[in-house]
C-alpha cells in the first residue's frame, strides 16, 4: 500500500476533521476562492500538524517530505475542486431560486388577476356567458357564466355548464333567427339582438344580447353579454299602447285596425279562410252628444265598446276606428256564424244605456257587413263596401245589420 495512504489511515479523525472540513465549508460557501484559501489554510495547517506532532518531520529525508507536500497537494486539489463544484451548484441554484421566484411572482400575478377577473364578472349587473362554438358557429357547451346568469336564469352554475345554450333561448329566436345567428359568428361578425332569455321554469324575460366571436388557443368561442331591457321594454309597450289603443273606450283604435287586418287577410288567404267585416254605426248619437254634452256621450262609447265586446268571439276583434264607428273583424268564419254575431249585438242594444242618475238613453246599431273573398281581397275595398251596405242598413230603418251582396 502506498505509503501517504497508510499516512493518511495513520492519522486520526480529528486530524481530517480540521484538514478537510474547513476546506469543504469554505469551498461551499465561497466558491473557488474559497477553497484555493481553504486549501492554503489545510497545506499551513498540515505542515505544522507534522511539525507539532513530529519535530524532526522536516529532517526527514526527501521522500518522506514528497509524500508530506503531496498530501498537502491532494488536500489543494480537493479544496479548488470542490470550490469549482460549489460554484456551479451555488450559480445554478441561484438560476433555480430566481426562476422559481418568477415562477412563484407569475403564479401571484395570475392568481391575483383571476380573482380580479372573477370578482369583476360576478359582480356585474349584466349577464356574461363564454360559449364555445363548433366550426359551423353552433353553439356547444358553456364554459364560463358570471353568477348573475345563474340568479336570473334559475339554473346553478353547474348545471348551466351541462345545459345546451338553446336551451336559455325563447322558441321564436331559436327558429326564425338562430341560423342568422350561427351564420354571422361563423363569419367571425359581432351582433345585438333582443331575445327573451328562458328560465328554468319556463318564463320568459326580455334581454338585449350582444355577442362577439373569440379565438382562445384553437376553439372558437363567444362572449355574450345579455342586459335587462323589462324597463325599456315596458317604456316601448306603453308607448304602443298610445299610439294602437283608443284612450277613451280601451279598444284597438284605427291605427291598430289597419295592421291588423293586413295580417288577418294574409292569414285567411294562405289558410284559404273567409273574413268578415262588420262597419258598425250609432243611430242618435249625434243627438245624444248635443242635448246631453261629451261627458255624457263619452260614457256612451264606453258602455258601447263593453258591449261590443261581450257580444263577439275570443278570437275577434273589436275596434274603434273614430266618433261613434266601430269595426269587427271575424277571422276564420262562415255567413251563418256572422249572422248570429250580428243577431247578438242588435241583442245586446235592446236595453237602454244607464248614462244619467235619472234617466236611461238607447241608441241603435246599424251594421254593415262584407266577407272576404266574395265582396274583394284588399282591406280597402272590404272596409268601403261594408261602410256602403251600413249606410243601407240606416236607409232600411236603422237597427238592422245589412251584407254587401244583399243590398
């Protein structure tokens, strides 16, 4: 066995201990110059260990002081390279710190952001859906909703995020106008449409839907945001109201008649139906408004108008189209049907109207009446001759109601 080795053995632990483990600690923690000085240190240190310990060491003859100097070399070399090792380590493990403090900063960041992003939805007042569509632009699934679509919606969360997004959407918007719809998101076009959005138990409120195309990574997806518009819904209602209901007798006035009847002939002739029409007119109202003043003849019209109304269908309507001329429109009917419609309403004005304390008035009917197609296929020409054949009704004695093929 070499004889540093047996050196080495020779010597005892604690003599490793204040040789090696300095160098190891200052190599470790000062990297290459730490262990160039610790290995320094352990030569010096080595040298007078052999001195202190063997005072004739350095009278030795050459080989013996070789062996002592390479013992001290291995110790240098062991410091330097474990100070070049350490280095390494120490650069790297600071790379690791730094990228794992990023990493750990990034993390923050996006967790602090997505809170950020959540309470934002969340608290919003609108409705927010994230929708992921397929390549035809149809709607497939849910995958994000801000829990204002839940408390409107009637659904939870999780069950909005297994629900068909259809199924939100009221049956007209998802027959007339979802394929407009998936044309235009397919199209990568943003949209505004109103809609009633459907709740889970079947009720239907009025939203205004806008919604613009996304791409997140490689799925298409839709952001919709969907506002309440009940209020302005109930504004545009009232207003309607006004401008299609008469004010003073509460029923459809001329402006409504006339888009009425439009779309009842439309009706009538695709379902190849006949139509009546009834022009009705007052016997003595004229009078009654003249003696009596407007007060009075006002609360006329409106016993009149509930008369009207009580002596007719479900399905007809009843409309003052201005004075003291009312028309009825009867869809869907045959001569006999309108005969006793027309029956009724003469009926109906037998009995006096009670429009003072102290005394009752009675005015008449006289009625009017043409049927689509026999007497014309346009409004106009219904609406003029079954004002002709009322006007031969008044000439026959009044109170009598009159066809336009009778007269």
């Amino acid at each position: 066995m070499p004889i540093f080795l047996d050196n080495f053995r020779f010597n005892s632990e604690l003599v490793w201990f204040i040789h090696v483990i300095p160098v190891y600690l200052l190599a470790y923690y000062f990297g290459i110059r730490g262990g160039v000085i610790g290995g320094f240190i352990s030569l010096i240190s080595h040298l007078f260990w052999e001195w202190l310990m063997h005072p004739g060491a350095f009278s030795r003859n050459i080989e013996d002081i070789t062996i002592m100097i390479a013992e001290a070399m291995v110790l240098l070399f062991i410091a330097i390279s474990t100070g070049m090792l350490a280095e390494i380590l120490s650069k790297n493990e600071r790379k690791l710190r730094g990228v794992n403090e990023e990493l750990l900063k990034t993390i923050k960041r996006l967790t602090e952001s997505e809170t950020k992003y959540r309470t934002l939805i969340d608290n919003a007042h609108d409705l927010i859906l994230l929708i992921e569509l397929d390549q035809t632009g149809k709607a497939r699934r849910i995958v994000e909703a801000n829990h204002k679509v839940a408390e409107v919606s009637g659904y939870s969360l999780e069950e909005l995020y297994s629900l068909d997004p259809s199924a939100l959407l009221d049956e007209k918007t998802k027959v007339k106008r979802l394929p407009k719809l998936r044309k235009k998101l397919s199209e990568d076009k943003s949209l505004v449409m109103d809609v009633n959005l459907v709740t889970k138990n079947d009720e239907e409120l009025p939203f205004e839907f806008s919604s613009r195309p996304l791409l997140i990574g490689h799925k298409k997806m839709v952001m919709t945001v969907g506002r309440d518009i009940s209020k302005r819904k109930k504004k545009e209602d009232n207003l309607k109201q006004i401008a299609y209901v008469d004010t003073l007798t509460g029923l459809p006035n001329r402006e409504f008649f006339l888009g009425y009847i439009k779309k009842s002939l439309s009706r009538a002739r695709r379902k190849e139906q006949l139509m009546g029409l009834m022009f009705i007119d007052l016997d003595g109202f004229k009078q009654v408004n003249d003696e009596l003043g407007h007060d009075v003849g006002d609360n006329l019209l409106r016993q009149v108008a509930e008369k009207l109304e009580k002596s007719v269908r479900e399905e007809d309507t009843v409309s003052r189209i201005g004075g003291d001329e009312f028309i009825v429109t009867l869809e869907d009917c045959n001569k006999k049907e309108v005969e006793n419609i027309a029956n009724k309403i003469l009926k109906t004005f037998k009995n006096p109207f009670p429009v003072l304390s102290n005394e009752d008035i009675t005015v008449t009917p006289s009625i009017g009446i043409s049927i689509y197609p026999l007497d014309g296929e346009d409004y106009v020409t219904l609406i003029k001759k079954a004002d002709q054949a009322m006007y031969n009704a008044k000439a026959h004695g009044k109170y009598s109601y009159r066809f336009y093929n009778e007269i």
